[in-house]
C-alpha cells in the first residue's frame, strides 16, 4: 500500500511538471504558469534585499550597486526554473521506481540497491537522452515507464532550449525598442525632445515613420511579455532599459501630441493610426504587468492629482512648447487650455507609472527624467520632486 501512494504521487508530481512545462513553453500567457510565477517572485523578492545590502568595499553605503545585483535576477530565475522542473520530473520518477527496485528494476551489474538515492539516480539517467542507464526493466510496465521517461527527457530538453533561446531574442528587442526611445529623444527620456526631433521645422512626414516604428516595437513588447512573463524580471542597471521609462516616453509623446501641437495644422498627425496604437498598447502593456506581477494589481480608478502636482504638469507642459517651438513646430495657440488638455491626458496614464516603476527597484526621478529635471532647475517643487495623489 505505502509502495502504491509513493507512486501515485510521483505520476502526480510528473504531471504537475509536464502541465508547468506545457503552459510556460507552449501555452504561453500571462499569469497562467503553476510553477514560473512563484519562483520568480520568491528569487525578486531575495534579490531586491541582497541589493539593498549591497556595497562595493567597506566604505560604500548599502545599496550602492544594487542595479548590478538586480540585473543577476532574470538569469537566475531562468536557471532556477529549469532546475525545478528537471528536480521535479527526476523525483516524480523516482518516487515510481522506488518500490519496483530489485524486483522489477534491476541494475545492470552486481545487487541492485533500493535506497531512495539510487531511486534518483535510476529516475534521472533514465531521462537522460546521452548515456545508458545502470538499471534494466524486467516487466512490461517498467519497459513502458523507461521508454516514457526518455521521450519525456527528450522532449522536455528541446522545448527548454528553444524556450530560453525565444527569451533572449525577445528580450533583445524589448531593449532595442527602449534604446530607439533614449535615442530619439536624444538620450534624454523627454518626450518633447523626442517629438522635436521627430518633427524638425514642423516636417513629420519623415518622423511620421519612426513614430510608426515605435507603436509596432511596443506591440511586439507587449506580445513578448504575455509570451514569456520573465521578462518582466530582467531588470538592468540603466533606467532606459525599463518598461516603465520606454511606455513613459510613449504616453507622453501621444499627450503632446494631442495637446501641444497645432490643432489645424496637424489634425492628421492627431488622428493618425500610429499615435492611437501607440497610445492604446502602452495602456495595455503596463496594465498587463500591474495585475500579473503587482500585489495590488493596476489601480482600479484615475488617480486625481492634487494642486501641487496639477502645476508640476503644467510646468512641464509649458517647457515643451518652448521646445517644440525651438524646433520650428507649430503649437497651439491657447497654451492656457492646452495645459489643461495635457493634464487631462497625464490622468489616464500616469498613476499606471508610478504604480509600476517602484516594484523594478527605480525612482520616479530616474524613470521621468522630464520632471525630474523641470525640479533640478528649481521648478514647482525644488531641487527634487514627488506625485501626490488626492484620496
């Protein structure tokens, strides 16, 4: 009886791994994993206390290279994953061979051990798809189980392999899409750095492309965070490499775009595909990774923002119309309603980022560089700065 339960749960613990397996590799949708989801919050969690403890020498304060640390997390967690459904899979087969040790399962040469190591032993090399194992089956169910066992193995190691390599390439374009942000905006995070110098002297007939180009990058980062949800934890030590900054700089762009540009002049540009995809998909990519990574999920309501961060806004806004105009582009002419309709903008979307930012470990500051510097040069709110949100 107490050989059949330690079998039953070594099939059910197979099958656990093989479901684990099937819905991160093959399925492939956010918040569906058993097994992923936990042990990338469990390694997030420890690597976001070693980095607060961490230093360079004795004389360094602590959390002083704490973006180096975090940018060990998506690796590990990776390895960790892979590590746990192989541990699982090799236990699960030693649990239904344990019993059958001696009898049904017999070692090659010599007497056959039945301690529980050689259980794992037996169970590993039996998935393994180089070597012989030590052990032979004598019964028709122990052949099948062997046979089982080593297209699991074979299977399993090449879904593994195309799934990390899959990883890394999407993660090199989510990166790729966060440097044309940097880039565009001329290594400033400013959104209206980057609308000036896609629209020089007020042509956006060839900015109008790369505006395209963005909205499309976004949409392939969306996908690949619903396709492998660890990207969301391979964080680097530049803060233009994060989502946070990359779905900042878009939202951004498509409020000035609606609010600081010239009504008459360009109500194409307003209503053009590109500024409504990039709009919509930035929306929908940072709200997918607050319910499936953040505790308390996106928030449920627009954030009303107090006075004080209104005229932050504000001040933001009238310091991208002085930019914008140095470029040559033609703003609105009621600066005073524009503000307002910018602020308007800035509700829908902005409690979402400073939602976001904090759980990958960046301030506010390093991720809106635009405000950030509007208080480093003595704005509203002095030499730093921080949203309020009204209850």
């Amino acid at each position: 009886m107490m050989g059949r339960l330690e079998q039953g749960l070594g099939i059910l613990l197979i099958l656990i791994i093989l479901l684990d397996i099937f819905l991160t590799v093959l399925y492939a949708r956010l918040g569906t994993s058993i097994i992923g989801a936990g042990v990338g919050r469990l390694v997030w969690a420890f690597f976001v206390k070693a980095s607060t403890l961490s230093g360079s020498g004795p004389n360094s304060r602590p959390g002083s290279r704490r973006g180096t640390v975090l940018s060990f997390c998506g690796p590990v967690i990776l390895v960790l994953l892979v590590g746990v459904w192989a541990l699982g899979l090799t236990l699960g087969a030693a649990l239904i061979m344990h019993p059958e040790l001696g009898t049904s399962i017999r070692a090659t040469n010599g007497e056959t051990p039945t301690d529980f190591v050689t259980a794992m032993y037996a169970g590993g090399t039996s998935m393994a798809i180089v070597g012989a194992s030590d052990f032979t089956p004598h019964t028709s169910p122990m052949r099948l189980l062997f046979l089982f066992n080593s297209l699991i193995g074979m299977s399993v190691m090449s879904l593994t392999l195309t799934y990390l390599m899959q990883v890394y390439t999407a993660l090199q374009r989510r990166n790729v899409l966060a440097m044309n942000f940097h880039f565009l905006s001329g290594c400033t995070g400013d959104a209206a750095e980057l609308l000036a110098r896609l629209g020089p002297e007020g042509q956006f007939s060839s900015g109008y492309t790369n505006l395209s180009e963005l909205g499309v990058g976004m949409t392939q980062a969306k996908e690949a965070h619903h396709f492998y949800p660890v990207l969301f934890y391979f964080r680097f030590s530049d803060p233009y490499h994060s989502v946070s900054r990359s779905t900042l700089v878009a939202l951004d762009t498509v409020s000035l775009i609606e609010s600081a540009l010239d009504d008459q002049k360009y109500r194409w540009l307003k209503q053009a595909g590109a500024v409504v995809q990039l709009r919509e998909v930035s929306m929908m990519l940072v709200t997918s990774l607050e319910n499936s990574f953040l505790p308390h999920g996106a928030p449920d309501r627009e954030a009303q923002p107090d006075q004080r961060t209104r005229d932050l806004w504000r001040a933001r806004y009238h310091a991208a119309l002085q930019r914008l105009r140095q470029a040559g582009i033609q703003v609105a002419a009621d600066g005073q309603a524009g503000a307002e309709a910018y602020i308007s903008c800035r509700m829908k979307w902005d409690h979402h980022i400073t939602n976001l930012a904090p759980s990958m470990a960046y301030s506010i500051e390093e991720i809106d560089t635009a405000i950030s510097g509007l208080g480093s040069k003595g704005g509203p709110n002095g030499s730093r700065f921080r949203l309020h949100v009204a209850e």
